[in-house]
C-alpha cells in the first residue's frame, strides 16, 4: 500500500492521522503519473487520476465519499465506482483476495484501455496542433476602443 496525498495535504496532519493504524510511512511525494503505472491496483476519490489507471489497464476503484455522484467512469469495465463503504471494503477485499477477480477486472480495463488515452508518446504533440487549430480557426478579437 502506498498513499499519495492530494498535494494541498499537509503532511504532518495527515501523519499524526495515519500513525495510529502504522500507515504513516506508506506515504509518498513521488509524482502520480510515475506511481499509477507501477499499482496493481488504484483507489481515488472521483479523480482524473482514475482516468490513467484505466487508459493503463489497471483495476481501480472510484471511492465517491463526498456523494458527488459523478458517472465519468462507468464505461470503464474494470473501475468500480461506489459511494458506499461497505462496497468500497468488499470490492478492495474481493480485488485482493479473490485472484480470478482481480484478473477478470484487469482483462476488462485493458480491454476499454484505448478508449481512455494513449500511449503513443505523441500527447504533446497533438495538444500544440490543437492550439494551433483553435488559435488559427477563431482568431481572437482585437479590444475596441473606448470612448
């Protein structure tokens, strides 16, 4: 287990949090988009985090337990999404104990893994082109002058 927490977090409070169950050490300041690759399996809360997981083929779970209700993710087939944590629990528990589960998730994100992003090492790429289309399509208007 490792945890990331949101950058905002401050990270003594949420030690003096996490020290009573031994996970304070689990703690981490390495970049997401390094760590997402490497998990087995990704937990957030309604994050586009989730979205990387998915496009890599990673198992997640979308804890919603601010309620948002949000349905982004449901076309993703190995993302479980639950604003309940009798859920969160069962779904974690089954991912980790339950070995078919885990790999029927797995073969469902990589599945659904193209339709979440790209691995192509070109994103950079198509977003200048997409600036340059929005730029040279709709040219910004001049101010007018006041009177």
């Amino acid at each position: 287990v490792i945890i990331r927490p949101h950058p905002v977090t401050d990270p003594d409070c949420l030690s003096e949090i996490l020290r009573p169950y031994r996970l304070h050490h689990r703690v981490t300041d390495i970049d997401t988009l390094e760590l997402v690759p490497a998990c087995d399996l990704f937990v957030a809360c309604v994050s586009s985090t989730l979205r990387w997981a998915t496009a890599c083929g990673i198992p997640a779970i979308n804890y919603d337990c601010y309620d948002y209700g949000y349905t982004d993710f449901e076309n993703a087939k190995g993302l479980v999404t639950t604003n309940r944590y009798s859920v969160f629990q069962s779904t974690l528990e089954q991912l980790t104990d339950n070995k078919q589960a885990y790999a029927e998730a797995r073969a469902n994100q990589i599945e659904c893994a193209q339709e979440w992003g790209l691995h192509d090492g070109k994103s950079m790429k198509r977003i200048i082109e997409l600036f340059d289309e929005l730029t040279n399509a709709q040219p910004l208007p001049t101010p007018s002058a006041r009177t």
